[in-house]
C-alpha cells in the first residue's frame, strides 16, 4: 500500500525528527512519564507514521464495509443506514416491576429490551428455595415459571420487539418460557427476534454463576444452539461473552482471545453433532466489554471482526458472508464505575459508548452512573440512554463508516491485539482447547494475574483512577438509591405457591420423568423442556431434574 522509498524517506525523518527536535522540547517540558501503556501492558510510542502500518494491504486487512474481512464493519453502510440497536439492561423485583421499567424505556426511545435475572433465577433455583433467601429481586427479575414470563412481557408486542435475555446455565428453560409468551401471542416461532447469553464456557473461566460441570453445561448451549438453527431464524442462540471475562479483571487482549476461543470450541461442537457452518454460525453473536483506553477498545472491536472472519472462511469452510460475521453487542464497563464522585461516571461511560460506536458494534447498553452504589434508578437510566441518543444523532460520528480506519494508530494498534490474541488462542489450543484449560485451571489464573496487575498499578498510582485515587474530595455526593422492597419476596413465594396449588401436578410429574429419560439418553431437551414449562413446571424443579442427571460443579481451588 506504501511505496518503499517513502517509507524509508519517512523513517529517517523520524530518526532525525527524534534525535533534534524531540529532546529539545523535553529539556523544556518533560514528558509526563518514560514510558506509556494501553492497559493490556502495550508500549505506546509518541507517534505512529506509515512505517509502523508499511505491510498493511489495504483489501486484505481492511477491505470495505460489508465485504470480507469485515474490519471496516459488517454492513455496507452501517449507522448511515441504521442506528445501532438501543438496548439498557432492566431488571429487578417483581415481573410487574419490571414489565412497568420496560415500558418507561420504550417510551423514551430505547429500540431493544435486555432482562437481568436475579442470581436464585440464573443459579436454577425457585424463589422459594432456601438458596434464593434474601436475594430474590435483588440484582434482577425474579422468573420462576412461565407465569412470571407471561407478567414480565405482558404488552410487549412480541412480532415487534428484539429481547435480549442474560441468562445462561437455565438459558433451556428461560427461552422456553418466552416461545410459550410467543404461542400464546400468536407470534410465529420464526418471527420471534432476541438474543440469549447462553455462553457457558465464560461462566467457568470468570463470572463462576454455573450449575452443571462444563460438558454437560456445553452440551445444553448446543441443544439451543440446535433449536434455534431449525425453527428460529431470527433468533441469536448465544452471545459469545468477552464481557465478563473482563470485568474479571482480564485485559482487553485477553478478553479478544479467550472469547474467540470460546467461539471456536462451539463451533466445533455444532460440526460434531452433524450440522453444517453455514447452518447455525450466521446467528452466532459476540458480547464484548467497552472500558477506559479509549483507541485499544476501538482496535479491539477492529480485530476481533477480522479474526472470525478468518476463522470462520480459513478454518471452517464456511460460504455464507453472514457466517462470517461478528456481530456484537457491547456494553460499557461496570467494573470502572466507582462509588466514589458517582456522577464522573457519566464521563467514563460516554468515552467508553463513543469507543464502541466507533468501533463498529451492532447493539449497545450504556451503564447508569449510580451502578456501583445500587441498581439504577430512572433518572441514571434515562441519563444513559440519552448518551447513546445524544452520540447517535448530535455527534457526527454515525455519519462516516469506520471514520478512524486508516489511522496509522488504529491499524497498527489494531494488528497488534491481533498478533496478540492468536498468541493466546494458539495456547489455548496446545493445552488441547478450552474446556481442558478450564478444567486446568490455567484461564482463571491468567485472569486473576491480570486483575492482581490492574488493582496494584490503581494502589501505588501508576494508573490514576479520578475521585480514587487522585482528585478526591472530603464532599459526598448525595444520589438517590434504588432500593427494592422486602414485601417483594414474599409476593414471589405467594405466587409461586399459588401456581403449585392450581395447576396439574399429574402431568408435570410426567414431563418431568420424560425429561429425566431423555437427558439421559443425550437428546435435545428443547422440545420437551418447552412442553414443561407450558404446564408451569418451575425452573427449579426442571433444574433439579438435569442436577440429578448431570450432576453439579465445584470450582477447583487454584493455589
């Protein structure tokens, strides 16, 4: 792409540019430290020219939007086209609360639903089990059966709205309850459009919210995976989650790799169990974490759509151009929201959504500034929601595709997270995959290195965190909490109570023993999980069920 002569002229001129000018302006203004690093411990030089990018080819590492290898974006014209999807992740107490917080959004422009589950909910467990004391509603919609489901989207017009869901070991039974909202709306199967988490794999290396050991478990994400492919076409049947594995404390050139290799192992099931790539892979997505080195987040995005693409065409053969795509939803960073001056999370969220925006994601969710003092309020998430509106349409940004693409920077740093992942997958796949690595513990070390790193750099104030560790003040700023009521647990045992009474315990019972046989035999339990909660078989007693088939995981102990 560059003529070797210009690039060897623009090398001496840096050398010279570096030997003259540079040292007499640090005699008179020294730099602010010797040496400068993206948070995945990059070097970051002064200034980047042609001759860091000089074997860049332009159509084979970039090419156009919409055409392999997708750097530039997935579609031809992008946001010119169509706003990336407005998502806030909503849930907490009551099906009613929730259902009354997702409508409020919808009002004010949010285009996608995404339901947070309380932890009784996502660890299978109704809320009336011992487990689920003091927790139910905390940090998310308590959802026991189909009839919370039917509360939780009652006026959600099915045909009309996408819903992404955060679930994943019960991910079976919570996408069985919403095809059932479905049937009972009249909405065709095939017409049903949302996304489920349903990334397992994620959950054993970082967020550790797991029911069933990792075979099993990845066996269930399969089975929708499977579902999915032959009766919802427009459903994602999983969300490949670098999101967690970040907020971990994984750097961004972990969270690339150890999620693409994540990516990679299901694929591989999928193939295993007969189907062809371009039968399931153009409705896999990718979650990915937005956080504070604004430029390594935007070649993080870069990358990533390169690499799968790669993969999917080199690796696996796939035809279709959909197979090939990444796409992903994004979600700024929690884990850099600080309790302290709440209200400069504002700032840090925004940088982190305009990084995601110009890093080309395909659906967003802005966190709220009290996020780390309680769930959000309604004035924090309308605050967030505007921020996405407000880089939407007063910005400028959604005008241009790929607006950064070509920047000497971006494109080496973006080669860089590159060569840098491969380096970590290659690993991983030397240890004989995922799985075994997780079973070895050695991707839960990696990212426990990387958070003990992060957390020393903040303590000795390498990396300065403001209102934490510089430019505090002795002011507390006050910030109305959302708190969420004790009655809303008894209301949830009451109804749930209520639903054992009146419904047909014969014919759950009998479902119940299918569903033993057939996880047994090793079937897809989609189908007779869907007949289960359609007779208001809870989650918990579906779960027990496959607990006593599969049984249940212990985290191993890393010394």
């Amino acid at each position: 792409m560059f003529d070797k002569n210009e690039i060897k002229k623009i090398a001496e001129e840096r050398k010279r540019w570096e030997s003259t000018t540079v040292p007499k302006w640090i005699k008179t203004k020294p730099e602010r430290q010797k040496e400068f690093y993206t948070i995945s411990g990059i070097p970051v030089k002064r200034v980047y020219t042609p001759e860091d990018i000089k074997d860049l080819d332009y159509m084979r590492d970039l090419g156009f939007p919409g055409e392999y290898p997708f750097t530039r974006g997935i579609h031809a014209t992008m946001y010119r086209g169509r706003i990336w999807t407005m998502r806030q992740f909503s849930g907490f107490g009551t099906a009613e609360q929730t259902n009354q917080r997702f409508k409020y959004l919808l009002k004010e422009g949010e285009t996608g639903l995404s339901i947070a589950f309380d932890y009784p909910t996502i660890m299978g467990y109704d809320s009336d089990h011992p487990m689920a004391r003091g927790e139910v509603g905390k940090c998310g919609v308590a959802v026991s059966s189909l009839k919370d489901m039917e509360i939780l989207l009652d006026g959600i017009p099915l045909d009309k709205v996408t819903t992404s869901m955060t679930i994943n070991g019960p991910t079976a039974m919570i996408l069985a309850m919403y095809i059932a909202v479905g049937d009972k709306q009249g909405v065709p199967r095939e017409k049903l459009g949302g996304t489920v988490q349903n990334d397992m794999l994620k959950e054993f290396i970082a967020q550790k919210l797991v029911i069933f050991p990792p075979r099993p478990s990845v066996k269930l994400v399969c089975d929708v995976i499977e579902f999915c492919a032959k009766y919802m076409p427009k459903w994602n049947p999983i969300s490949i989650s670098g999101y967690h594995i970040r907020e971990a404390g994984a750097d961004a050139v972990q969270e690339l790799a150890f999620t693409i290799a994540d990516g990679i192992t299901y694929v591989e099931e999928m193939l295993k169990r007969g189907l062809k790539v371009d039968d399931f892979a153009p409705r896999l997505s990718f979650f990915f974490a937005s956080h504070n080195n604004f430029f390594e987040e935007i070649a993080k995005f870069r990358a990533a759509r390169r690499m799968w693409a790669k993969i999917m065409k080199e690796r696996f053969g796939a035809k279709n151009p959909r197979s090939m795509w990444m796409r992903m939803h994004v979600q700024t960073s929690g884990c850099t929201l600080t309790a302290q001056q709440p209200l400069n999370n504002i700032v840090r969220v925004t940088l982190q959504a305009l990084a995601a925006v110009l890093g080309g994601t395909q659906s967003l969710h802005t966190n709220s500034f009290d996020e780390a003092l309680c769930l959000p309020s309604e004035l924090a998430v309308r605050v967030a929601l505007r921020t996405q509106q407000i880089i939407a349409y007063e910005s400028g940004v959604a005008d241009v595709i790929d607006p950064l693409g070509g920047s000497y920077y971006v494109e080496w740093l973006t080669n860089e997270m590159e060569e840098r992942a491969w380096e970590y997958i290659h690993k991983i796949e030397d240890m004989g995959g995922v799985i075994e690595a997780i079973e070895k513990g050695w991707l839960q070390q990696e990212i426990a290195n990387s958070a003990y790193k992060y957390q020393r750099e903040v303590d000795t104030k390498k990396r300065i965190i403001v209102g934490v560790n510089e430019y505090t003040t002795e002011e507390h700023e006050e910030v109305p909490l959302l708190k969420i009521d004790p009655k809303v647990e008894e209301e949830q045992i009451a109804r749930l109570q209520k639903l054992r009474r009146e419904r047909d315990n014969k014919k759950v019972k009998e479902i119940l023993e299918k569903l033993r046989v057939e996880a047994e035999k090793g079937v897809n339990l989609m189908p007779t999980i869907i007949e289960a909660v359609k007779a208001y078989a809870t989650l918990g007693e579906i779960c027990d069920v496959l607990r006593e088939v599969y049984g249940v995981y212990k985290e191993m102990i890393i010394i």
